[in-house]
C-alpha cells in the first residue's frame, strides 16, 4: 500500500491539497484543495448527495447554519459530553490525548511509525529533517531534545513507558483533564457583550432542531430521512495524518426517522447500504470492513453504532459511523426548547418520538480513501508509471484533449474546438506543454480516465496529398489502449465510455492510434 507521504506529495505537486497558510510556515492541521481537488471533493459530495437524495423517495436535504443558538449544545450533550482527556507535558509542552499515551505505552503504533520512518529512505538520507516532516503531517511538534533527532537509533527506544512521561521528550506528564473539543466564537461587534456561540461540531443538530418545519412543509411520512453536507469543526487535541483528522472538515450526514420498533432493522440496511457506496465508487473490498461498538465505546446517545473502516496507510480507521440514536435527539430538544418534536401516527392515531438512523462520512476523509485506493505504480517500457485509477464520476478532470503536434495550426485549432464542444458535456482540458507520452503520463497521475489526441491524419496534410480522416484516438487511462473514433460519433462514445462500457464500445473501432503508450 501508498504511504502517506506519497500521496501527500503528490497531493500538493498536482493542485489537489495545500497547506493552509503555507507562505506564512502553514498552519497546523489545515488544508486547502488545489484546482483539482476542489473538483473531486465536489465530485464525492455530488454523487453522495445524488445517491442519498435524488435517488431516493424518501430523502430531503437541509443546509442549516453553522452557528445555532448555545441551548442547542446543551440539549445535544456536546456541552457536557463532548470532550476527550488531555495530558500536557511539563518540560516539552507537547499535547496528547491521554487515550493516546496510554497506547503509547503499550508499544503504540505512532512510535512504530516513527521507527518506520526512520529506518525507510527519507529518514536515512537525513534523519533530522526526515522526523521533523513525520511529526509535521502527524500534526505534533518535536520536542528540541527528542533523541530520535539526533541519533535515530534512539527513536526505537521512544519514550519511557511511565505512566506518567512524555512519548516525546520522557518529562513529566499531567494528570489527564477533560478538553471540550467545540470551538468557541463571538456574535457582535464587542466581544464583552456579543453572544459566545460555537461552531458545530456536527452538522446532525441542524436537522434535529428542524424536525417539525420539514416535516410541516414536506408532510413526509414515517420512515423519511434528512440530509445535509457542510463544515463541522471540532478542536483536535490530535489531529493528523494529513486531511484524516482536522479541526475544520465536512461532513455528509443522514438522520433517517423511522418508527420505534423498525429501528434495527433499518440500521443494518443503512449499513450494509453505506459498506457498499465505497465499494460503488471503485474502493477495493478486501480495503473496507464494519466495525461493530463495543458497549463501553458507545457515544452517549447511541444504542448501537457500526463503523465503515478503511485499511488506511496508519491502519484500520473510521471512514464513516452508523448509529442509532434511538429517540435521544428528539426527545433532548422538546425537553429543552419546549417544543414537541414528535410525530403523529395516523394508524395508532397517536404522538410518536420517532427513532433516528444516522449514517455520518466525512467528505474529506472519503476523498482519501478514494485517492489512497486509487493510487497505483506500475512499470511501462522501463519507466515508472504512476496512476490515480479514479472511478470517472469521482475523477476531477474526465478527459483531456491533447495536440499531436503543436506546431501544427490545424491540429491545435481542430482539438481547441472539441475541448469546447466536449467541455459542455464533461470536465475537459487541453494541454499542448509537452511530447504526447509526457502528456498521457500526467494524466494518468491525476486519474483524467480518457485522453483525446488530435493528430497529422485527423487534419489531413496537403502537402503530403494525405486526406484527412476526421478521426481521433481516444485513449483508455486504465488499460492504455487505443482506439480511432470519427469525430463525429465521439459524443456518443464517450457516454458509454463514461458509464465504464469499454469493453462494449472498443471492438467496433481500429485498435492504435497516436503511438506513445
Ligand atoms: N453526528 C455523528 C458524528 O458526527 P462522528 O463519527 O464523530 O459522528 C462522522 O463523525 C464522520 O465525520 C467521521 O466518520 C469522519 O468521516 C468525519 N470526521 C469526524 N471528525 C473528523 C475530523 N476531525 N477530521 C476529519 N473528518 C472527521
């Protein structure tokens, strides 16, 4: 598998993700996607939304403010409920979550990684800078005398297994104390008489708070769900692994209501149904697996939660949670708002708490996975390829229109003008940079599904008496085969070609075309 690394390295080579702030030494934990990331971030949120939403009868979205009045956080639980212990560091000042330490001290993982790191390439050819990076995507600082610095044969022995030292540095660690992770801002001109408000760390309460207006303007019956994508934002005291773990991230959320008693059994289609959307969009199964809560990991709400893993490069980790809240929500804000949020059952003609599915992914963390899935190398006539085997709807740029020759006024005007024509139906470019071989190649890294080339024979050449033949070559990322299209019927095979039919579409066109693979 990918490490981290490579995919942040690419990542930031082909405008998919930054730095946040990056000119101004980055700021921790923040990202922001590049020209084609914004596109496949879109792409996954799309057809999430398409699939969730527009697919279903029995689906309506919402897009709730991020700010919502403080009583909302109490009724919700977050308020009291929503914090991880911390321990500090006294001699370092490093952070750390004190759930973390503990592993830590069990031979955790991150020093694994660490010693991983160190042993590999990067650590080899300059240990100090090597370690530095590690903690950086990691989201930590290094403590100065962090032996691992300065002699890596000393990061095996990463750090004392007190139960109270620093994985760091080995200094003296605090009692664990709760940190409530919501983040905190002011409504209003003055700061001392504006009203504290938080930014939320989940996007379910909107919906929650909502209930009786959709309900009242939608007049859905029970079972009925409500959708919503935006920012949520929550204050890590351990965020990393690139756009894994953040402070600022999107979530896609599901409340799906149903009546008491149909509950369970419509959770395990939820989660068999979410299981299977990754799978869908091209994520290999043998990647994926549920992951069934123990009782005492359960969230305070939540009878029974199932987690969707990803065989990330730093192990198994949640790419989405599928709850049920029972009647937790509903129930919290009629009791703190005074208003009945409930139901009225035309059959048992009576007032029901519906129960609450909830299926909840993160945009960003799904992007990864996608991209880390996606990413291939393979050998080519001697040469390392690199390829983003993207599903095409996920795929940021869907085809790429490419000159033959670009001193060749014909060729270049003739392929400018399908660019355009192509571009209404699909995410185009042209590019006419480098030789044709170097063109496919950044293509296939950034996971373009389809190359268009125009060449010598779709112009024709009358000096050389060679008519032309109005044809191009379209090219298949994946398997690097060619096939010669009429110009004319290329609309027409790229919608095939799209909906994955090139096995179908292939044999009625002459195998080659514009030589390079
Ligand atoms: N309403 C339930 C809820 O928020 P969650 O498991 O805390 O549940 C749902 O979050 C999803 O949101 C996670 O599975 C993950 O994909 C994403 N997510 C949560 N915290 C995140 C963070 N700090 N950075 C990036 N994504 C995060």
């Amino acid at each position: 598998m990918v490490d981290l690394d490579t995919i942040v390295s690419l990542c930031k080579r082909r405008g998919f993700i930054f730095q946040s702030s990056e000119i101004y030494g980055g700021l921790g934990s923040a990202w922001d996607y590049g020209p084609l990331g914004v596109e496949m971030k879109r792409n996954v949120k799309n057809l999430w939304w398409r699939d969730n939403v527009h697919r279903r009868h029995d689906m309506v979205g919402l897009d709730a403010a991020i700010t919502m009045h403080p009583k909302v956080w109490e009724a919700s639980g977050h308020a009291s409920n929503f914090a991880d212990p911390f321990t500090g560091c006294v001699d370092c000042g490093r952070y750390y979550r004190a759930d973390q330490v503990a592993d830590a001290q069990k031979g955790s993982k991150w020093i694994q990684a660490i010693r991983k790191f160190l042993e590999g390439p990067a650590g080899q050819k300059d240990p100090e800078k090597a370690l530095q990076n590690w903690a950086q995507n990691d989201g930590r600082k290094l403590a100065p005398n962090h032996p691992g610095v300065k002699d890596p044969s000393k990061a095996g022995t990463l750090k004392s297994p007190g139960p109270s030292t620093c994985p760091f540095c080995g200094g003296h660690l605090s009692d664990p104390k709760p940190a409530n992770l919501m983040l905190r801002t002011t409504l209003g001109p003055v700061e001392a008489t504006g009203i504290q408000v938080f930014l939320r760390p989940e996007t379910a309460q909107g919906i929650f708070v909502n209930f009786d207006n959709i309900l009242q303007a939608t007049r859905k019956k029970l079972p009925f769900g409500v959708a919503q994508v935006g920012k949520s934002f929550r204050n890590e005291i351990t965020p990393g692994n690139f756009t894994f773990r953040t402070r600022e991230f999107e979530q896609m959320e599901i409340e799906y209501f149903c009546r008491p008693g149909t509950d369970e059994k419509i959770h395990q289609v939820w989660i068999d149904a979410r299981f299977a959307w990754y799978a869908k969009y091209g994520i290999r199964k043998e990647n994926l697996r549920l992951r069934e809560h123990g009782k005492d990991e359960l969230a305070h709400y939540a009878k029974r939660c199932v987690d969707v893993e990803y065989n990330f490069p730093m192990g198994w980790s949640e790419l989405e949670g599928i709850a049920n809240r029972a009647d937790y929500d509903l129930k919290q804000h009629s009791k703190f708002s005074g208003q009945q949020l409930t139901y009225f059952d035309e059959d048992a003609k009576e007032h029901i708490t519906p129960y609450t599915i909830e299926p909840a992914a993160g945009a960003d963390r799904a992007m990864l996975a996608f991209l880390i899935d996606a990413y291939h190398e393979e050998e080519v006539k001697g040469e390392k390829r690199v390829v983003l085997r993207l599903h095409p709807e996920l795929a940021p740029v869907k085809i790429a229109v490419l000159p033959l020759l670009k001193k060749r006024e014909e060729i270049v005007k003739t392929a400018r003008g399908l660019c355009d024509e192509l571009r209404k139906s699909w995410v185009s470019v042209y590019d006419d940079t480098a030789a044709i071989g170097k063109l496919y190649r950044r293509q296939d890294e950034v996971g373009t599904p389809f190359c268009v080339t125009v060449d010598v024979k779709t112009v024709g050449d009358p000096e050389k008496n060679e008519a032309t033949d109005h044809k191009v070559t379209v090219r298949d990322r994946d398997t690097m085969q060619q096939i010669r299209v009429p110009i004319a019927e290329l609309p027409a095979v790229m919608r095939d070609l799209m909906d994955g039919r090139w096995a179908d579409v292939a044999p009625r066109y002459p195998a080659g075309g514009t030589t390079a693979p």
